[in-house]
C-alpha cells in the first residue's frame, strides 16, 4: 500500500471531518465549511492533505485534531504506525503478523474461523458473524474472541455506530491478514479434525 494512501486512512480514522474541513480551510483548499460535509468533498479534502501533510507534521495534526480516541483506536501498516495515541513513521507489519500468529497459535480454529468470516463479511455485527460461523458449521459463540481479536491482538476494528458495534479486519491489514490465513488454513482444518475424534 502507497504511504499516500495510508495517511488518507489515519486522517479518514482519526480526525473528525469538521477537523479536516478546518485544516483545509486554513491551508487555502477551501473556501468555508459547513456543518455537513458531502461525501465527495470530504474525500478530496482527505486526498489533498494526505498529498501535502508528512512526518511531524502529520503527527502534529493527529495529536491536536485527533480527539481523545485517538489512544484507544490503532493503525498499523507498512509505512506508519498508531498506538497508544502516538503516530511513528514506521512499518506495524511485523508486530501484526507476530499478533496474528500468537493469536492462532493459542486459539486456533476459534480464532481462524471469526477471522475468515471477518474477511468474506468486511464490515459485520455480531450476528452477522455468528451466522457466517454457522455456514461453515462452526459452533461456537465469538463473543470472548472478537474481544480478544480487538484489543489483545489488535486485528480486528471496531466501530460504534449510535448504538451498535460493528468489526472489520482494518484495510491497511487485509492483504496481511488474508495471506496469513491462508497459510494457516491446512493447519487448522487438520487440528480440527483431530480435536473432533
């Protein structure tokens, strides 16, 4: 993934639109901003500012623009990494893959199955999810692992939306995220089979 698009992502997670329409207006990008934001100009905003805002600069922004939940939220991607509130020009890969194996080492198919149904269902609620595992006739109530996938592991994003909560395998990690499962597919299916017997 280009860094571009990585720092389209951090601004697009962490910094309120009214933020960005600010920050646009005073860098001269626009004219004035209004209490809604359509869709179109706010993604020109972000792909202006993701053109021009780097290094310090970027960190500057987050920190100051990003609200509070900037420390509880994470990026992790090949050119820049979000934790703990603190944005670092450097790659979160390893740490993710490192995560992800941990987690399918200590839980295996209970972590495999919620991941590859993450994937097919991109953006999900728990139900969603608990009928994507009973597809693949995995029985078996998620909820202690979509925990777990979201703030041990880190794999897993979660999004409130009103009322409800919603996950998703974070775009910055998907291709990660799927190669490594594909890999560990073999395993886990035999270790399943062995687990039934």
């Amino acid at each position: 993934m280009k860094k571009t698009r990585e720092r389209e992502i951090l601004l697009e997670r962490f910094v309120s639109p009214l933020q960005l329409c600010k920050l646009a207006l005073e860098r001269g990008m626009v004219e004035k901003c209004e209490k809604e934001i359509s869709t179109n100009d706010l993604q020109q905003i972000i792909t202006e500012l993701a053109e021009t805002l780097k290094g310090k600069e970027l960190r500057r922004v987050i920190k100051e623009r990003g609200g509070a939940f900037v420390k509880e939220r994470f990026f992790r991607g090949e050119h820049y990494t979000l934790l703990g509130g603190e944005l670092k020009q450097e790659g979160g890969t390893e740490p993710l893959k490192a995560d992800l194996k941990s987690a399918l080492r200590k839980h295996k198919w209970k972590a495999f199955y919620p991941l590859i149904c993450a994937l097919e269902l991109e953006e999900f609620g728990y139900d969603s999810m608990v009928r994507c595992l009973a597809e693949k006739n995995v029985d078996y109530m998620p909820n202690q692992m979509l925990f777990l996938l979201t703030n041990k592991y880190r794999i897993l994003l979660r999004i409130e939306k009103g009322e409800k909560k919603f996950w998703k395998v974070p775009e910055e990690a998907y291709e990660l995220v799927e190669d490594m499962l594909e890999r560990a597919e073999k395993r886990i299916h035999w270790y399943k089979r062995i687990r039934k017997k």
